[in-house]
C-alpha cells in the first residue's frame, strides 16, 4: 500500500483555490526563495525509493512526514536515507544520524504524520528559517505549499525534481470532518487541477505575518477521486499536519548538542 495514497470515490466539492494559479505545486519565486531552507529526500529500499520533501528546523534537524520512511510495511533505515540542499547546480548532499518518527504515527490513517531526521552532523545554513509558532488562520490569509514532487506519476522515474509552490485560500472550517477527527489536520479540495502530488509529502504548508514565514503545516496524504496513481484530480482532498498541535513534541526532539 502506498502510504500516500488512499483511493476514496465520495468527497465533497466545497472549496475552490484561486483561479489564476499554474497547475500543481509550481511557481519560479520558489527556487530562489526557498532552496536553501526546502529540502530534497530520498529514501532506499529494497528494490525501490521514496521521495520526500522537508525544512530545515535549525543547523541539524529536519522537519518532515512521518508517512515517508515506511513503505510496504517495511521501516526505513537511516543510512539509505539522503537529504539534498540546493539547486542542481549547487546540491550538497548530508547523511543521517536518526530518524525521529513520532510515537504515535498511524500508517492506516495518518494520525500524527510528523518526524524529525538528525543530520550526522551540524550544517552552515545560508537562508532565513521559517518559525515554528502557533498562528491563528484569519479570514483572508492564503496558504503557500513549498515542495520538490511531480507534477504527475510518470515523473517519478525519469524526471528531475524541482522546488515549487502553489496558493491556496483557506477553507470553511469543517471540510476535513468526515475524514478526520482529531483536528490534528487541516485540508483543502482540490479544483483547477492544483495540488501537492508525489515528493511533496512532508514539505511546509507556510504562512506569512508581514515579511516573516511560518509552518502553518506539513504535507501529510491526499484522498483521491480519480485512477489510483494520479494526483492534482479535481476532487481530490489534500491534507496537512498540523504544526501547532505538535510545537512542544518539535522543541523537545530538535536540540543541538553543543557537545
């Protein structure tokens, strides 16, 4: 079973993003704003990868899915796992020390979709790192997806990943209640064909308050209304984890050792 994806035939359509964006997770400000701090990863297995998207917590942690180091129910290990910074002109390479899953992730639902990976080593970070704090969503606040995913199934073997983003305006409020019950989510319908597809799990969901990003969320999973294997299908419902519920379980799992 992909642990991305849950094939489910009877959505709602209540929420509609802006028109005027580019088709999936796209959008050029998002190789130069982005990359030092948005990061590539891959994961080893066996006979195949998974591809992931995650950001910087400081100069040595990694925030990032849960849901991207099991596959097939196998665990993955940490020295097949690479985090790649940077554009591909520039691409530094880091291994890990430690994956740090949350206790209580749920493969089958996706409750607490939320880990942290230890770089075997502290990095020099040339970017702005977005906060960890609790925000509020207010009426006109948008959401923006950073991740480096497909724009469709297919890219997964032969394509290069790219960083992009995509906008989205904020839901109602009750949207995710029929498939979520812990308000540890938030999500959004897709329509126009404009989604988060493979690679971008685990990448930020961000906000901005005045000239400072912050996690509002992490690509977690999407339900899909269309043929197994596809994404960004009109009807489709993209899911986040949410930061807030999980700042004090951050701090605790993200301390450098000044040893």
């Amino acid at each position: 079973m992909d642990l991305r994806f849950i094939f489910n035939k009877s959505l709602p359509v209540q929420y509609k993003p802006k028109e005027h964006l580019i088709k999936r997770v796209t959008g050029e400000d998002a190789i130069n704003f982005y990359s030092d701090v948005v990061v590539k990863i891959t994961i080893g297995y066996q006979n195949s990868k998974l591809y992931c998207t995650g950001t910087f917590l400081n100069s040595r942690f990694i925030l990032t899915a849960a849901s991207c180091f099991l596959k097939d129910g196998k665990e993955a290990d940490y020295n097949k796992v690479i985090v790649s910074v940077g554009d591909s002109f520039n691409e530094m390479r880091f291994r890990l020390e430690k994956i740090i899953k949350h206790e209580g992730f749920n493969a089958n639902t996706f409750e607490n979709n939320i880990a942290i990976l230890k770089l075997s080593g502290n990095i020099s970070l040339k970017g702005n790192l977005f906060k960890v704090e609790p925000q509020e969503l207010e009426k006109r606040d948008s959401l923006k997806i950073v991740g480096y995913g497909f724009t469709n199934i297919k890219d997964n073997i032969n394509s290069k990943r790219f960083l992009r983003s995509l906008e989205i305006t904020q839901n109602n409020g009750k949207l995710c209640d029929k498939y979520e019950k812990t308000g540890k989510s938030y999500c959004y319908e897709v329509s126009f064909n404009q989604s988060t597809c493979y690679g971008d799990m685990g990448g930020p969901v961000l906000i901005q308050r005045e000239n400072v990003f912050y996690i509002f969320g992490i690509s977690s999973h999407f339900y899909s209304s269309g043929k197994r294997g596809s994404c960004g299908e009109n009807g489709d419902i993209g899911f986040m984890t949410l930061v807030s519920e999980y700042k004090s379980w951050i701090d605790i799992n993200s301390v450098i050792d000044n040893i």
